[in-house]
C-alpha cells in the first residue's frame, strides 16, 4: 500500500514560480470590472422580463400537435365533444336520487355550472338538462320530451321518472349510476383559451358545499379539478420552495462558516433564476406548476459550480496567500471542466426539444437557457467578486473529521484488486436495473391522478365517481364518410354496431354510445315499443325516416354529440373505467385491429379524440422518443466530454456511470409505480444529464494531480478529498431540498424530488467509487496529457 | 468544533435515508378496478349489451336463449351455466323452438330461420324466401311448423323447414305471435288482429278480438281448442272460451299499464311477461275478464321481458340487458 502524498506535495509547489500564463485567467482577471458591468447590464436586462411571466397551464402545449390522434381531436371537439370535461357526482347516502329534494340539487347544480369561466355551455349533461331526452312509444306514435321537463313533486310522478330513467340506456349507468344513488352532471370546457382554474375551482367548491347535507354529498373529478387543486396549492408550493433554498443556504453557512462565501453562491443562484426567469418572459412562455420541480434543481447545480470554485480558490490561497493568484490558478484548473460540464449539462436539457410535445420544448429551451447561464453567473461572476471584494479566507487546518475518513476508506476501496470488485459489482447492480426498467411503463399507473396523492380529496372522489358510473374516460372515434348522407347508409352503421361490440369486450370498457343506439330506440319506439324492434333498419329509407322524427321532436345540436350536421361525419364514444397507459395502449390496439380486420369503403374508423384518444398520443410521443432520448443524451455527453479532455475514452468513461444510474432510476420509477408522462419524463431526462459535471470536476482533478507526480491512486486520494469533498457537499444541499418537498400535497412533487435524490446520489457514489475504479483498471492515456 | 460539523452531515444523511424510506411505506396506491355489481350484468358469456327476446327448453336441463347480433347461447344444466353457439348470422333472433333436444328452429328479423339438428352444434340457415321480419316460430313436431312475421307473412312447413309454404294473409298486419293446438292455429299481431285456421293456413277466418285498431297484440297462448289469451300493448288482456269466437277483454287492469309481450298458459298458472320487467299471473277464468295480479320478482329488474316459457318445475322468462330470470310459483 503507497504512503498518500498530500500535504506534502502541495508545500513543494510554494518554491515554484507562479502559474504559467493562462488565456482565459488573464482575461478575467485584468477585464473584472467591464465583467461586472457586463454581467449587470444583462441582468437588470432580464429583471424587467421576468413581469411578464404568468403561472398558468396552456392545455395546448401539452399534446404533441402533429400526432394523428390530437389532429382528429382538434377537428371534431366542437362538434362531438373534447377533453377538458369535469364530473361532477351528487350522491345520497340513504334511499335514492328519485326523490323532489334531491332532483332540485341536481338542477341546481347543472344550472350553476352553465356560469364558470370557460364552460362551454352547449355541452353540459346531467338528466335535468332539456337536451337528455326520453323518448317514448304509444297509441300515437313516438313521444319526444325532455327527460325531466319540471321536477316531479308527487310520488307518482317520481316512480315514473324512476321507471322513465331505468329503461332508458343512455341514461341509465352513465347519467344516473345503477343503484340509483348517485347523478352526473359533466362538463365541458374549452380547450384553446387558458382556464382561470382557481375561480373555477373555488366556485364548484362554494356550490358543493351549499348542496351538501346528512345524506347528500358531492365528488368531483376531472382534469379542470386536478389543475383547480394543483393551484390551491401553490401558496405551499411555494412555502416549500423559500424553505428550502433558506435551509441550502444555512447548509452551506454551516459548511464554510463564512457569510462571503455563502453570499457567492447564493448570489451566483439568484443570476441564473433572474436570467432564466427573464428568458422565459422574452419568449413569452408561462410557467406551469408542475414544472416548478426543475429550477430548482438547476438552481442547485448553479450553487455546486459556485462552491466547487470556492473550494478551489480556499485551497489556492492555502499555497500562494494571494488572491488574485489563487482566483488565477483556480480559473486556470476549472473553468474549461466547469464549462465542459455546464455546456453537457445544457445539452443533456436540451434533447427535450426533441420530443413534439411543446410543453415539454419549451422547457427544454428555457431550463437549457437557464442552465449555461451558469457559464456567466459563476465561471465570469464569481471570480470577479472575489477579487473585487476579496473575502477573509479563515485558515483551513487540515481535518481530521468525519468526512476524511470516510474519503480514505472510500479511496481505499478502489485500492490493490478492489477496483475489480467494484467493476464487478457495478455489472451486477447494472444488470438488475436493466431487468427492472423493463417494468417502467409509459403513461399512468394508477387509477385517479398521479400527482396527487392517492388518499387526497381528489383521489377519493375520483374512486366514488369510478365505482358509480361505467366509464368516465372517452375515448371518440370518428367515421368520416365520404358522402354526405353517410349518415343513413347501413353498411357505415353496421359497421359502428360491429366495432361497439367488438371494443366493450375489453375489461376496461365500461360502454360505448354512437347514433346506432339512437336510431335502435327511436325504432323501438316507433314500433310501439315492441323489443323486437331495437335494431337497425336495413334500408337507408327506414333510417332516414328515423332521423326525420328526431328531428322533427328535438331542439337543433340534440344530436351533435353523434353526428355532424352536414350528415357526413359520426361519432363512437367508447368509456373506459380509468386512463391507465395499459387500458389506452389496448384501447388503441383494439381499435386499429378490427379496422384493419373490416375495411368498408366510406366507413374508416379514425381514431382517436377525447380524454383516452390525446392521452394515448401523449404516451405514444414518449414512448417513440424515449430511446431516442436517452441516446442523444449520452452522445451529446460524450461528444463534449471528449471535447474536453480531448480523449474519446474519457467521454465513454464518464458516460458509464451515468447509464448505470439511469437504469436505475428507471428500474425505481418501474417498481414504485410512478408512470413515464408529460410530467414525469423531463424530470427524469434532466436527472440523468445533469450529473456528469461532478465527473468532469473529479477527472480534471485526478489529471491534474497525476500529472503533477503522483501516482494514480494518490491522485484519486487527493481529487476525493478536495473536489470530491466539494461534490458530496452539493449532493447534501439538493438532498436537503428533498424532504420538505416531501410534505407537498401534491404527490408528484415527492415522488420528483425524491427521484432527484436518488440520481444525485447514484451519480456520487458512480463518481466517487466507479469512476476511480474504472480509470485504476483501464489506466487511460488522457490522464498523462496536459 | 469540525466533530460537530461531521455529526451535523451524517444528521443530514440519515434525515435523507429516513425519509426515503417513510415515503417507500406512505403512498400505497391501491389498485381497484371499479367493478359495477348488478344484476342486469349477466353471467359468463352474456353481457350487459345482450338483449334476450326469447328462451325455450326441451326439457328440465337442456335449454336456449336467443337474442340480438345472432346470439344463441345454451344450457345443460337447467342455467347453472350459459355458453354460445354459433349462429353464423348478425341478424336479431326473435324466437325460438326446440320439440326435443336436439331438434330446434329459430327465426328473426330480414327472413332469418335456422335450423339445427344436433342440439346446437351446429346451426343452418334455411330458406324461407322471404326478407320481411319473422316474429315467431313454433313447431308442433319435427316436420310441421309455423313461422309469422311482418306485412301479413305466414309461412308454414311440414318437412322440418326445407320448404316452406306462403300461408300470408295478404293485409299489412305485422303478426307478433302465434299458437297452435292440433289442428288449430291462432296468430295475433297489430290494428288488434286476430286469426284462426284449421286447415293449416289455406283458409284464414278473423276474429273479433274487441279491442280497437290501435292495439297490437305480442303474445297468444291456448290451453285447449277453446280457452285461450292474447296479451299486447299497454297492458291490454282478452281471453276467450269458446276458441276465439268471442274475446272478452280484463277490463280492471289495476292500473297496470305496461306492455305484455308474451303469455304462458301452464299447469301452475297463466303468465304474461312484459315491459319494464312485469311479470303478470292472470288468476281468473278465461272468457269472463277477471283481473289479474303483478308479480314482482326478487331481483328487481326494469329490464323489458320478452319471451317466456316453461321448463320442468320453473318459469323462465328473459329480456333486455342479458337478463335472465327463473321463478317458481
């Protein structure tokens, strides 16, 4: 075992002259103040950007615009229905809905509803709305009416009601659950204007709240309320994040006992938002809650640069007891691995742009901005503060403390044969990550809303909501005839019926609604009611005589939701119970199945539109791109490590841990049942990019000291204690600004923070323990080069 | 002082781990499907979108049901347990007769009549050359029976249906339903028809059911050549005892108002089965207009019945919504 060479090594230094002439050092050091006016300049540029900037939620940005799927949702949602729908469940504890006091709750409501901010008043459903209809056979032909023209008072009217609504199909199961308990009343709204989700959320609130009583009560599920909540939440939200920069702050006090060398990153972090921020204002984006988890994240990676150079800079000063000369030397080691790294870092951000969802574009864009403003606010910035406002740097004495210990036994690992127990090992962990990504599924996992927690209000009304009604998520096929009066054709409705058949074998269909079913009742009931008669006249004459008496009973856009005006164009609404990845997935497939299986001229079955139809396209864009991701990632990270350390092998080399953490992480994300979505992938995709700077810092280290005559065991020896120390440092800070995350109510905001955990801390552990393995073993020629 | 320092970060380290692991054990999210209990889903293979118009049985076990899209499903063991067979057709099945377990018919609506000769295995369509809908079938052996549907549409067999002969009645009547004793035949349908033949169909004579146009009768059931009951829209109940000459009709219907689509005349008792999940027993004597009593079933359904027959010791009677009931009386 070799005597380590630390201290030592450095004393000898003090004889030698003072570095050699460095461009980049020379440049900052003698243009400090044209920096700093730079530097402010760009800033306050920035500040008055930021005003411009709204927390809201574009739905818009949140499908991939060029699927075929959102293309067919975005031509018909006028007509047949879209998205953004609420539901809203009025259920009575004892005895049923067919009662005055409970109908009037129920009218009530609907009423209400028609006054939020957004709603498209046309689509509103609930069975006291005049466009739900019951139609009705007798002596005299067919009978039209609204299904609850006034609220029946006597009880035989509401026994007739009752029977009114049992024996009606469209009715019965979807706006009147089957034990008669509950009613729904959904609502749409529109899609391409920005809601103002908490006045729509406090208003469905205060309505609740007036109806409900010791046997009503309300549940209320839907995207417009998972956003409504998401918003009642970010005065926490917020909360959370003062908290914990406050408390990455004292951290670092605690660290460095040193306010100056707090104020610098802190100062360094500040920029970056400012910048970043101001960008986002340039370019006009909003800022989404959910994505609120990646500044910080960045901002944290911004406060390691700082530090990194900091520590640099302490233990310069150690030698050459001059600041300038050691901001001098520190620039001359750092500033190209720290521009290495923030440049990867930024990259790896950027590979989001690659993916059609612009969303999740527009965050790459702004998040990849945010993050090589680093290069300014810490590489440019810091230095310049230093040397203007040159700090009172506290002797350091050497440490015997914990965190030396526990770097030698670290070091020591990698020592004699250990390196080849650690490579060992790391296949092995390797190799079960792989196995258990494999269960990381794209899309949800869970029934409900992933972000929020399973036992939140949301969650609970989402599973009485699931539990009353037999589908609450569309998905809407569209046929587009080719002529106008396909909506008469029998073979074009045949084939409706045969895929409406076909499609409800799924488990997870709940049931399926399209203009078949109306024509089969309005048959029915014009052939006295006879149940012979529910079926579809074959002859074109026969249905056009069908639609001509609906028309004739019913107001105009009664049939909207199933077909088109110009006779053209129907509508299949299938209700699947939930909108898991699987259920979508196999949705989907089923569909594209049977079209593939029934080709009939004029009838192609388009798919799909609705809630399960964009979710699907969503799922689909990141399924497709993921691979795609992951290796434009690692490429781009090579291509730039390469760069600079001028050596192929060193960007493999640093690009290894980074894989095994991300099978990891994947494999975590699999078996914990956290889904790959919109929300969830570009945290995941930053996570894994964004922790190679810590290699880069530790190679240049290892470099620099086996260049300067050690051997490469003390190099890893020496890079461990001084910038490795700095790197477990940062990993502390973000692990610190994970627990109060976890306090958050909103769900996936624990489950990202704690993701981002994990990825700094496998990335540590792959810096400190894999990388030192990696080079003892392979013993690269880069290590050698200048 | 740097002691206290390194016991701060390992703090800071646990705190982390520990709150890895409270959140590994909080959120467990549970994986329900919502599953809707009722009884209107029906069992195995029949689902909630089956409508069911008709159901026959050879004997106490062996018996079939028939309904929309072609189905056809079938019973060993008196209805533990239903499974499909192939019809080989989209059409509606309306109705359904078996005269023993292996010989059965079925017809439905655009002309439809199958046939199968092994209990089901296997079923044939027959021509019957005709397009129109055809309501009911009945066979009285395995050579001879009646089919009766739209536009006035008799049609009549006596070689297990390789032919069939056009008995119509050339009126635009639908014909809902026939039944036949012997040599008799009664079928009744819309405008409150009623007929009778004797001689299989060549002549037809109308009776005088009393009712006005504007009733359609869906059931007719005699339980000799001179009592019998037709049953139809909105509740309406004629019975005669004197083989159709004269109908009289339930003029006290205590109030019930539904449609009755089929009538049983059996050894326990008349039944009729109609809308919104009636089921009727008609306590009186035919021919004198007494009125009847409802019967509601255990298992409350709304579902509209549509057929019914009689199996052993049991009523079966089915309808909308895959429903299936059984009752004693």
């Amino acid at each position: 075992m070799q005597k380590m060479k630390s201290d030592n090594s450095m004393q000898t230094n003090v004889n030698k002259p003072v570095v050699e002439d460095h461009a980049i050092s020379r440049f900052i050091v003698s243009n400090r103040y044209l920096i700093l006016i730079f530097i402010s300049v760009i800033t306050v540029f920035f500040a008055f950007q930021i005003s411009k900037v709204e927390i809201k939620t574009e739905l818009s940005d949140l499908l991939p615009q060029k699927h075929e799927y959102v293309k067919l949702h975005k031509k018909f949602r006028h007509i047949f229905g879209g998205a953004n729908i609420l539901y809203i469940d009025v259920f009575v504890k004892d005895g049923d809905i067919f009662n005055t006091d409970t109908l009037k709750k129920i009218s009530y409501f609907t009423e209400e509803t028609k006054f939020l901010p957004g709603v498209d008043r046309y689509k509103i459903f609930s069975i006291t709305q005049s466009k739900v209809k019951d139609i009705k056979a007798s002596k005299f032909g067919m009978e039209i009416k609204p299904l609850i023209p006034e609220i029946p008072e006597t009880k035989e009217e509401l026994d007739a009601l009752r029977q009114k609504v049992y024996t009606n199909d469209m009715v019965y199961g979807s706006l009147v659950s089957l034990d008669s308990k509950a009613a729904l009343i959904s609502v749409q709204f529109q899609e391409d204007i920005a809601l103002d989700y908490p006045v729509i959320f406090n208003k469905i609130k205060e309505i609740s709240n007036t109806i409900r009583d010791e046997n009503t009560d309300v549940a209320i599920a839907g995207d417009p309320m998972v956003r409504g909540y998401l918003y009642s939440y970010l005065g926490q939200t917020k909360v959370i994040f003062c908290v914990t920069l406050l408390a990455m702050v004292a951290l670092m006090f605690i660290y460095t006992r040193s306010l100056q060398m707090v104020f610098m990153p802190v100062m360094s972090g500040i920029l970056s938002a400012v910048w970043g921020l101001g960008f986002l204002g340039i370019l006009g984006y909003a800022l989404d809650p959910l994505a609120l988890v990646v500044p910080l994240l960045i901002t944290a990676r911004t406060l390691s640069h700082s530090v990194q150079f900091n520590e640099r800079v302490i233990e310069e000063y150690a030698v050459h007891r001059d600041i300038r000369a050691a901001c001098y030397s520190s620039i001359k080691a750092l500033f190209f691995p720290g521009l290495a790294g923030i440049i990867t870092d930024a990259a790896g951000i950027a590979v989001l742009i690659a993916i059609p969802i612009p969303f999740l574009q527009k965050l790459g864009i702004i998040s990849s901005f945010w993050a090589l403003s680093t290069i300014f606010t810490v590489l440019f910035f810091n230095p310049v503060v230093l040397l203007l406002l040159p700090p009172f740097i506290k002797e350091r004495k050497s440490e015997e403390g914990i965190y030396k210990k526990i770097a030698t036994k670290t070091a020591m690992l990698n020592s004699g044969r250990g390196s080849w127990a650690v490579l060992g090992v790391t296949l092995l962990i390797a190799v079960i990550g792989v196995f258990y990504a494999s269960e990381l599924k794209v899309g949800d996992v869970n029934p409900g809303t992933p972000i929020l927690w399973s036992d939140s209000a949301y969650n609970k009304d989402a599973r009485i909501l699931n539990k009353s009604f037999l589908g609450l998520n569309p998905m809407l096929i569209v046929v587009e005839g080719e002529e106008k009066d396909s909506v008469y054709k029998y073979d074009i409705l045949h084939k409706i019926e045969a895929y409406q058949r076909h499609i409800e074998k799924l488990p997870s269909a709940g049931g399926s609604i399209s203009i078949v079913d109306v024509l089969k009742k309005l048959n029915l009931n014009l052939n006295k009611g006879n149940a012979k008669w529910s079926f579809l006249p074959h002859s074109e004459t026969d249905i056009a005589v069908l639609h001509y008496m609906f028309f004739s009973s019913s107001d105009p856009g009664d049939l909207d939701a199933y077909c088109t005006h110009d006779n053209r164009s129907m509508s299949i609404s299938v209700y699947f119970k939930n909108h898991e990845g699987d259920t979508l997935r196999e949705a989907v497939n089923a569909t594209r199945e049977f079209e593939k299986n029934n080709p009939i001229k004029g009838a192609k079955l388009k798919f799909a539109a609705g809630t399960v139809g964009i979710l699907a396209a969503a799922n689909e864009e990141i399924f497709k791109t993921q691979v795609q991701l992951l290796i434009m990632s690692f490429a781009l990270t090579i291509f730039f490590c390469a760069l600079s350390f001028r050596s192929l092998l060193a960007g493999i080399l640093l690009v290894i841990p980074l894989a095994v953490s991300n099978y990891l992480i994947f494999a975590y994300m699999g078996l914990k049942g956290i889904g790959l979505n919109i929300n969830t992938l570009p945290v995941a995709t930053i996570a894994i990019g964004i922790g190679v700077d810590y290699g880069v810092y530790f190679l240049s280290r290892m470099r620099e000291q086996f260049n300067g005559d050690e051997d490469i065991l003390s190099s890893i020896h020496t890079a461990m204690n001084t910038t490795g120390k700095a790197i477990c440092f940062t990993a502390l800070t973000v692990g610190l600004g994970v627990v109060f995350w976890l306090l958050s109510d909103i769900k996936f905001q624990a489950e990202m923070g704690l993701l981002l955990t994990m990825a700094t801390i496998l990335h540590i552990l792959g810096t400190l323990i894999l990388l030192p393995a990696l080079v003892l073993v392979i013993k690269p020629k880069f290590l050698s080069k200048g | 002082m740097h002691k206290f320092r390194g016991l701060f970060f390992v703090v800071v380290i646990l705190l982390m781990l520990g709150a890895a692991g409270i959140y590994g054990s909080t959120d467990n999210p549970q994986h329900e499907s919502s599953k809707i209990e009722t009884e209107l889903k029906g069992r195995d293979h029949i689902t909630y979108r089956d409508d069911l118009y008709d159901i026959d049985f050879a004997d106490a076990d062996y018996g079939w049901t028939i309904g929309c899209w072609g189905r056809i499903f079938h019973t060993k063991d008196g209805g533990k347990n239903w499974y499909p067979q192939n019809s080989k057709v989209d059409n509606y099945l309306y109705s359904v007769s078996f005269t023993d377990r292996l010989n059965g018919w079925i017809v439905g609506n655009y002309g439809t009549i199958l046939h199968t000769k092994d209990g089901g295995e296997i079923w044939e369509s027959q021509k019957s050359g005709t397009e129109k809908h055809l309501f009911e079938v009945e066979f009285l052996n395995k050579s001879e029976g009646w089919a009766v549907g739209y536009w006035g549409l008799i049609l009549f067999t006596s070689d297990g249906g390789k032919t069939w002969q056009d008995k119509s009645i050339k009126e635009d009547i639908a014909f809902n339903s026939l039944s036949l004793l012997g040599e008799h035949c009664w079928v009744v349908g819309e405008f409150g028809a009623v007929y009778h033949t004797t001689d299989k169909g060549e002549h037809w004579e109308k009776q005088n059911s009393g009712v006005g146009e504007d009733v359609s009768f869906f059931g007719v059931d005699f339980s000799n050549s001179s009592e019998g009951w037709a049953v139809g829209l909105e509740g309406t109940v004629i019975s005669t005892k004197d083989g159709g000459k004269t109908w009289l009709q339930v003029s006290d219907t205590n109030g019930f108002k539904d449609s009755i689509f089929d009538i049983l005349v059996t050894d326990k008792g008349v039944f009729g089965v109609g809308g919104r999940g009636s089921i009727i027993e008609i306590i009186a004597n035919p021919g004198d207009g007494s009125p009847f009593k409802k019967i509601v079933p255990d298992t409350v359904v709304f579902s509209s019945l549509a057929g019914a027959c009689i199996a052993g010791e049991s009523i079966w009677t089915v309808g909308y919504h895959g429903t299936i009931l059984k009752f004693h009386n």
